[in-house]
C-alpha cells in the first residue's frame, strides 16, 4: 500500500523563523477586516464576537434579538444586556441617514445612440425602433426605457442636449 509523500519527508525546524511573529501573523489573517470605522475602533480583541457586538448595542443572532412570539409560560426571567457602548449605533444610524449618491454612469455609446434617436425622432418610439441605427432591434418599450435611464443618470447633459435642440441655428448667407 503507498503512502503519501507529505508523512515520508523528514519534519524541519526552522530555526531563523520568530514563531511568535508567524503565530501573529497567522492570527491577523484569519480575522477578517472590519469596514465600518466605528465598530473597528470599539473592538475588542480579548472578548468574543458575541460579546462585542452586545456592548455596542447591535445584534449577533437575529433570531434572539427579534425572536418569532410563541405561547411560552412567563417563567423565564431573562435580564436585558447591558449596553455600553451606544454610541457606535448612533454613529452607525447619523451614517445610515445621509442621502447616498448615485453614481450610476452609461457607456458613450448608449449616449450617442440615445442621443441621435431623440435628433432624429424626438418622442417617437415606435419610429425609433424602425430606424436603421437600432442594431440590437429594440422595441419601443426598451428604447422608452434606455431614454428614461439617460434622462435619470445624465440630467445636466440630457437639458444641455434637449435646449440645443430646440434652439434653432442661425442661417448662414
């Protein structure tokens, strides 16, 4: 019966690795990062997760924290944890409320050919989708659609686009 190679190979020490800098190093890796800045600053590294998430007032299980009610006899007396940093959900609910931004963009593309069917066809989208430039056969519900996402996404260029349009050119003699 063969055996594996791995137990067959004489075990090494390495003598010039500092076991201490490769056990922290190791450690380091297997936690994850923390992305929210408040709750990495509130972290504490000798408690449990459990632990650190209840002081900062957030929950670890949902299923205990807002738990389905059933018919159960009032004979549990549970004490309600103790938080004692709330201010971390605060800090995460002020951060929650701010307005995000939208930074949705579309290809040039999109906006040329959104752009030349509106100079050519204005809001006719039953036209649009007959024109020779739809090469990827839009109907006139997407083509509505594509028109609307420009006006959403782009709405400085879309005025821009549509007041050049209406302004009419002078006649050069």
């Amino acid at each position: 019966m063969p055996r594996a190679k791995q137990s067959a190979r004489r075990k090494k020490f390495d003598y010039n690795r500092n076991r201490k800098n490769v056990k922290t190093k190791n450690k380091k890796k297997s936690n994850p990062r923390i992305e929210q800045s408040q709750i990495r600053n509130a972290w504490d590294d000798n408690k449990s997760v459990a632990r650190n998430l209840q002081e900062m007032g957030l929950a670890f299980d949902p299923n205990r924290s807002l738990p389905i009610k059933q018919q159960k006899l009032p004979r549990e007396d549970k004490k309600p944890a103790v938080v004692t940093k709330p201010f971390i959900v605060q800090q995460l609910e002020a951060e929650a409320s701010l307005p995000g931004k939208d930074t949705k963009t579309l290809s040039t593309d999109l906006i040329e050919y959104v752009q030349y069917m509106i100079r050519e066809h204005s809001q006719d989208y039953k036209a649009m989708a007959r024109d020779e430039k739809n090469y990827y056969q839009d109907t006139p519900k997407q083509i509505k659609r594509k028109i609307s996402e420009y006006k959403r996404c782009h709405p400085q260029h879309y005025e821009a686009f549509v007041s050049s349009l209406a302004a009419p050119e002078p006649m050069v003699q």
